[in-house]
C-alpha cells in the first residue's frame, strides 16, 4: 500500500510539474513601433517575474491592421481560444472588448489607453471592473507644457490634431486645454478622422500657432512622418508625445510617456491576476515621472530655422 500511495504521489507531482503553460493572448489594434512596444514590454516584465516562456506562459498575438470592422472577428478568435488572461491594447479595442467578449471569467489588463474610466472600461481610478483592469497612459501635460517652454521660451499658441469620433482624444483634448491655460498657451485643435486629410489640416497652422505637439491619437500617430513632411514645409517646430527614433532628425522634440514602461506596468498587473487577486480589487495604473522622457532634436529644430536654447545646450535631453 505504501508503494502504490507513493506511485500517486509521484504521479500527481509529475502532473503538477508538466502542466500546460498559461496562454496569454494579445490582442491590439494594429502594428505600430509604439503599440508594439506595449507588447515587448509587457512579455520582458513578465520574465523578470518569473514567467519563463513557453514553460509558465505562451503568448498569442492578433491584431486589427488599424480597420475597426475586422475588431470584433479579432476578439472572437482570441476569446474561443480561452486564455488565463487577455492583454488589450488600445482604447478602441478595449471597448470592443466590453461589448464583444461574452466570456466574463477571462480576465482582461489593458495597455495604451488614456482615460479607462471616461472611455467606460472600469467604473473608477480606484478600481477595477469585475474582470478588467489595466495600466492607463494619461498624460502629464503641465510637464509638457513645462518642457515645450524651455524648448521655445516665447510659444503663445500651440496646434493639436484630434479625432473627435475617439473617447480617448476627447480625453486628451480635455486635459490638454486645462495645462495650457495654466501655463499661459493658447491650443488651436484641428479635427481629423481620415489620414488622408492630414496634410491639409496641418496645413491650416501655418501663420497660426508658434508650434505643434500630437496627442496620442491613433489616426495621427500611425501617420507623423507625415504631419512632419509638412510642418518642416510650413517652417513649424514639431513635438510629439511619442517617442519614435526613426524621426528624431524630423521633429523639434519629445516629451513622450514610455510604452515600452506601459507594458511593464500591464505585466506587474497581470502577475497580480494570475495569482489569484481580483480585477476588480486593482486599481488601474496612473503613469508617473519616471513613466515620461523628454527629448531635444538639434537637428529637428534645425529644420525649421531654429537652435537649441543656450540653457539648454548642456541638457541630457539633446539627441544626438
């Protein structure tokens, strides 16, 4: 008897042992550097705590390809797999995510996603939905504003872009007019909701504003080099709140929240979910100092007939 109880025993510890990993599955809205970079994030934090890949957790990857209609086919394919956990990325697709996944035991951590509670994804900042919560990308635009003024100290009026069809711009418009007032700078917000428009809307800052600075606006984002091209042709120095190397020649500057650090902190939560605790019971993520880097392009300024600031010229912010 004692033979056969320690047969079990082995045979139950050797099951333990040769578990299934969990699935994780991610799902975003498209393929970008910066949403990428929420994934790669996401997947490196999760090793450091302990989730050895392919052991304790595989990873699936879908993504929308930036078209709204293909979403709901996205989220039907990620929830009839059943993974442990869902990391969703974007606001738009984590709206489609309420309505659209019928499976309320899968918990879903929400990466690049501004305002979680105006766009309806969780009921507070205090808390998690029952089964949704995450690591929100609200910007500190009064350290924006703080970093655009040392940049150009005589900027009166700064040009946005914003889609006015997208919670997540609405919040940002919302928060970017506030900081503005309080530093002494005029916003003048032009609407966008098709890329192909952008040229001719960047286009109407010319002779208007002393700068531009982009939200995190999908419809703008997925297109800068873009809004670039033009901005250098109408001499106006450009920021962004995305960091993107492949265009530190291009624009003035950037005071941008990490998305790689966004994912990282996605990861922490989902460590958290994984082992037992609630959505509901996690607060989402409020990005703080260390969340955000600020750069200067000397030759971005260059571009539009600008230097760099005397008090500035010594600063760790100068790209090289």
């Amino acid at each position: 008897m004692k033979w056969l109880l320690a047969a079990a025993l082995l045979t139950a510890a050797n099951g333990a042992a040769l578990a299934d990993p969990k699935l994780v599955e991610i799902a975003s809205f498209g393929e970008h550097p910066a949403l990428n970079q929420v994934a790669e994030g996401f997947k490196a934090r999760m090793s450091e705590l302990g989730y050895v890949e392919g052991k304790d957790v595989t990873y699936g990857f879908q993504h929308a390809n930036f078209d709204r209609s293909l979403v709901p086919q996205i989220l039907q394919q990620v929830e009839a797999k059943h993974p442990a956990l869902i990391l969703a990325i974007t606001t738009g697709l984590n709206q489609a995510a309420v309505r659209g996944i019928t499976d309320k035991s899968i918990p879903v951590v929400f990466g690049a996603v501004v305002d979680p509670v105006v766009a309806g994804i969780v009921p507070s900042w205090q808390h998690g939905s029952a089964w949704s919560t995450g690591a929100s990308m609200l910007p500190d635009f009064d350290a924006s504003f703080d970093y655009i003024k040392k940049v150009l100290p005589d900027v009166k009026k700064v040009g946005t872009l914003f889609n006015p069809g997208e919670d997540n711009d609405t919040s940002n418009m919302e928060l970017i007019h506030k900081a503005a007032e309080k530093a002494g700078i005029e916003i003048v917000g032009v609407p966008v909701d098709n890329p192909n428009d952008l040229p001719q809307r960047v286009q109407t800052f010319a002779g208007q504003v002393d700068a531009i600075f982009l939200i995190q606006s999908n419809v703008v984002q997925t297109s800068v080099p873009v809004v670039a091209q033009v901005a250098q042709r109408i001499k106006l120095p450009l920021f962004n709140s995305v960091y993107a190397p492949d265009l530190k020649d291009q624009l003035a500057g950037f005071h941008a929240i990490s998305y790689r650090k966004n994912g990282e902190h996605a990861a922490d939560i989902a460590d958290r979910i994984l082992k037992g605790e609630k959505p509901a019971d996690i607060a989402p993520y409020v990005p703080k100092g260390e969340d955000f880097d600020a750069y200067v392009s000397p030759k971005g300024l260059a571009a539009v007939g600008l230097t760099v600031p005397e008090a500035l010229k010594d600063s760790p912010w100068l790209l090289k």
